[in-house]
C-alpha cells in the first residue's frame, strides 16, 4: 500500500477514535446529571497531557519504537473506554462521578499520547522515504478530520448523542488501530552508544527547548491559546440544544441535530489544513499562528450572537468556519515548526512538551475556568445565560493574540 495511503488511514481511525465522544459527551454527561461536572471531564484530558504525551515521547524515543508504542496505548485506551461505557449502561442516571471519571480518566491517560505519537510516525516515514513534511503531511492529516466527521455523524444519526454508545463506538475504533499499528512503518529510536548528559539519560532534552527565547515564547504563548481548544467542545452543543426550550427553534434542524451542525467546523478544517503549506511559506509561523488566534475571537463571538433559527443559524454556520483557521493554524503549524527546529534525537519529545503545554497545562485551565464561567452565569433554575459566557471567552482570546503580535518574533521556516 502507498506511504501516503497508509498513514492517511492511520491519521483517520486515531481521530475518529475522538470524534466519537468529544462534542457530545456533554449530552450524555447532562442527561444522566453531570452538567455541572462537564468540565472535568475535560479537563482531565488536559491534566494527563502535562505528563503523559512528554513521558510517552520520551519512551519512543528511548525504548519502545512510536508505532509499537502507538498500539499499546490504544489497547488501553479502547479497554477503558469500554469499561466506561458498561458502567454508564449499567447505572443510568445512578452513575457516580467518581467511578466513571476514574474510568474515563484512564482512557484518555493512554489516548491522549497518541496524538503526539501519530506525527512522530508520520514525520518519520515522510522523512525517510525523502519527502517534505511541510508539504506532504497536511494532505494526510486531513484524513484525520475526515476520520473525526465520519464519527460524529455516525454517532448522531445512530442517536447515541446522549448515551454511553458513543464510548463504545470510540472503544471500537481503538480496538482497530491497536491492530493496524503493526502495518505501520517502523520509526527507529535514538542512537545508543553515545556519551550522554543526566539531561539525555532521563530523556529531558525537550525541556531544554526552554532555554531557546523563541521556543520558550512559542510555548508559553501555545498553553495560553491552549486555553480556548477544548470549551466549544465541552459547551457548544449543550448550549445549542438549550434552544429547544424556547419554541420558536425546537424543532430547527440545528437542535434537533446539535452534532450535525457542530461537524461544519471539522468539515472546515479539511480544507484549512490544506491551505497551511502556502500560508507556511509566504508568511510564516508568527502571522499563521496570529490568524489563529484571532480567528478564535470570531469562534467565541459569533457563538454568542447567533441562534438555529433564520437568519441567526447563519451566524453560528460561520462560527463552524472560522474554526477551521483556528484549530488548524495552531496546531497543525505549530507541530510542524517544532518539527522545524527540533533534531531527531529529541523529535518525539518535543512533539509531546508541545501537546503537554497545549493539550496539558492549557486545555486543563481552560476546561475549569470555562466550568467556572459557565457555573456564574447558571441561574437557580439551572438555565445558562449564554450570552455573557461567549464574551468572556471571545475576549480572552483578544488579549492573548495582541500579545502574542507584540511579544513573538521568531524566523521564517
């Protein structure tokens, strides 16, 4: 099977593994009495990606080959999904926080790695059959976009929006890449042999990224923007459905099919991902990684001005756009220029301290404060006013992005 062709399918599964419960878990949590207790859930997502991406690049770089490596984490991943799931059949709306967060807690422990480990696999491949990652890696990422939309309507049309199926579909797709892994080309760990610092011995080169002003801002800068990549996906579609208590929209086709509605963004990102490589040469990290951010503020906003009727729905559709720029430009970008500026021996590592500082330290703040916002604007009838919760985020979004403009000025790559 082609390179290409074979790392696209790998791209595919490892994100629609997430598409299958990342936009409606909400639903699900809310209907069996967690709506206060969304947010951490995802921010747990975020909590093990401060610790276990860097750890788990550190192991294939040193021990266990990324592809191998890969696998395994959806082995257990998979297992524990499915352990969250018979729990949630079994207690309905009895479940206890404790028992299926735990549960939950150490699916995504093992999957969240997997997201450093895929371009790690795919770096490595392109890289070794002489192809250029900046050109040749977007087109094969977009599979996994597609991979994530696929799941998402599947798990909409089969109404498993507010059920534990939706963890069961995840379990099932975990299951299938731990088997494709062995397909997979091999990814060589470093070189051994040679003399090494305490820095080398434990596998703390990333770190030392640290020490580099450009890298340091970039990195600081990426777990502030981290802030924002989790909260549409933990509230956009509780909030949209909240529209069914107001008749005028009830029965519109964007409540009656909130994750429907909610797959514009990833069908938006297909196509900004393959815009990256142009964007990449002509203007480089500092103005994609702006466009990024701003385009956030315009998420956030559009969210809060819009609604599923006509023509309000139209609002919300460009909001679903807008997203493409904003997830896409950060992270697919911001991996290749680590890619960039990182040697081989260390490629892995620093893969993982970028989704550590994103996915990590910014996700897990992000997913509590939005909590925290989403709580006091909740009335004592337990109804959001969603207005104001918008406008915090979309504000927060400004601020960083002018100061990232102001503060950022690394190399072209």
């Amino acid at each position: 099977m082609n390179l290409k062709v074979r790392l696209a399918l790998m791209n595919f599964i490892e994100f629609a593994v997430w598409g299958a419960y990342l936009t409606c878990m909400g639903l699900y949590l809310g209907r069996i009495g967690m709506a206060s207790q969304i947010g951490y859930f995802f921010a747990m997502q975020g909590v093990v990606s401060i610790f276990m991406p860097a750890i788990m690049g550190i192991v294939a770089d040193k021990w266990i080959p990324a592809q191998r490596l890969l696998g395994l984490c959806h082995l257990v991943a998979g297992l524990f999904m499915f352990l969250s799931a018979y729990y949630g059949h079994a207690m309905g709306s009895q479940a206890e926080f404790t028992t299926l967060f735990a549960f939950y807690s150490v699916s995504v422990a093992f999957y969240m790695p997997t997201l450093a480990l895929t371009n790690s696999v795919a770096y490595n491949a392109l890289t070794k059959a002489g192809m250029d990652t900046v050109e040749d890696f977007p087109p094969i990422r977009v599979f996994g976009t597609v991979g994530f939309i696929c799941a998402m309507w599947f798990v909409d049309l089969m109404g498993y929006n507010s059920t534990e199926m939706q963890f069961v579909t995840s379990g099932v797709l975990s299951m299938v890449l731990f088997l494709y892994t062995f397909a997979l080309p091999a990814c060589p760990l470093a070189a051994k042999g040679k003399s090494k610092s305490l820095v080398d011995a434990f596998g703390l080169r990333a770190f030392t990224l640290f020490k580099q002003k450009d890298m340091a801002i970039f990195l600081i800068f990426s777990a502030l923007l981290g802030v924002s990549l989790q909260i549409t996906n933990g509230y956009a579609t509780p909030y949209i459905e909240s529209f069914k208590a107001i008749p005028e929209y009830a029965s519109t086709f964007g409540v009656q099919h909130a994750s429907i509605l909610y797959s514009l963004s990833q069908i938006s990102e297909t196509c900004c991902i393959l815009l990256i490589p142009f964007f990449m040469r002509r203007y480089g990290i500092k103005q994609v990684m702006l466009i990024a951010m701003f385009a956030w503020v315009g998420r956030f906003a559009l969210l809060g001005l819009g609604n599923p009727g006509m023509p309000g729905v139209l609002l919300f559709v460009m909001s679903m756009v807008i997203y493409g720029l904003a997830f896409d430009f950060f992270n697919i970008s911001g991996s290749l220029f680590v890619d960039k500026t990182t040697d081989a021996a260390t490629r892995s590592s620093a893969q993982g301290l970028f989704m550590l500082m994103t996915n990590g330290i910014g996700s897990s703040v992000g997913s509590l404060a939005a909590q925290m916002v989403v709580n006091a604007n909740t009335g004592s009838d337990g109804v959001v006013s969603w207005n104001p919760v918008w406008a915090t985020f979309s504000v927060y979004a400004l601020v960083v992005g002018v100061c990232f403009a102001l503060i950022f000025h690394p190399k072209k790559i």
